[in-house]
C-alpha cells in the first residue's frame, strides 16, 4: 500500500467505519495484514487455528449466549488457561464478563473476522 492509496482511502472513509477495515473493503491490504498490524500494535498474539484443531467441547467451554454476545470462540486450554479468540481488541470488561464463567485464567488471541465466523459456525 503506497501514500496515494491511504490518502484516497482517509478521504472516502465513511462515518463510524474504522480505517483498518475501510483499507480491506477497498482492497489495498487483506484482512489478514489488517490483524498481523492489529497484533503488532496491540502487542496481542494472533492465532489462525483451524477447526480440526477445535474440539467442540472446548468451544463450548463458556455459555452459548456469552460467546455469541462477545464474540469471541475458545478454541484451547494449556497449563490451567483457556484460549479465546477475538476478532475485536479485548478490554478489561470482556476479560471480566469471561472470569465469572470460567475458573481458568483467559487468555485473548485475535483472529479475522472471517475465520472466526466461519469457525464459530461449524463448532457451536
């Protein structure tokens, strides 16, 4: 993506659409450039998972309702902490909401929103 690219999209970026996701509708970076940058900057790591390595009794590891609320799919438990994936940046309210169904430590890996629909889909 050069200047006149992010110059062209700064201009034509609609009301309440964020920037990143404005740059992948026009197709100068992909979503999944868009979650390597989002990564980088939040210092949050990513996952790409796939669903063959999703057991289903792990993504239903939280209430249905509470997944689908918050977006988010577990998809792994390691040494005492389950592993959540999230297509938006997570805040100190997500975590929270999450603790009071879970006596695991959490912890939020970002993951596009495409794969995690397409995830959460096929699991729950």
């Amino acid at each position: 993506m050069d200047n006149t690219q992010l110059q062209q999209a700064l201009a034509t970026q609609p009301p309440g659409r964020r920037i990143g996701e404005h740059l992948v509708e026009l197709g100068c970076i992909t979503e999944e450039d868009l979650y390597d940058a989002l990564c980088l900057q939040s210092q949050l790591p990513q996952t790409r998972v796939e669903g063959h390595e999703v057991r289903r009794p792990i993504a239903r590891a939280l209430p249905a309702h509470v997944a689908r609320d918050c977006g988010i799919l577990p998809f792994r438990v390691e040494n005492g902490t389950l592993l959540v994936a999230s297509s938006e940046l997570p805040d100190s309210r997500l975590r929270e909401k999450l603790q009071r169904f879970t006596g695991l430590e959490i912890r939020i890996y970002l993951m596009t929103p495409t794969r995690l629909k397409v995830l959460t889909e096929s699991l729950l």
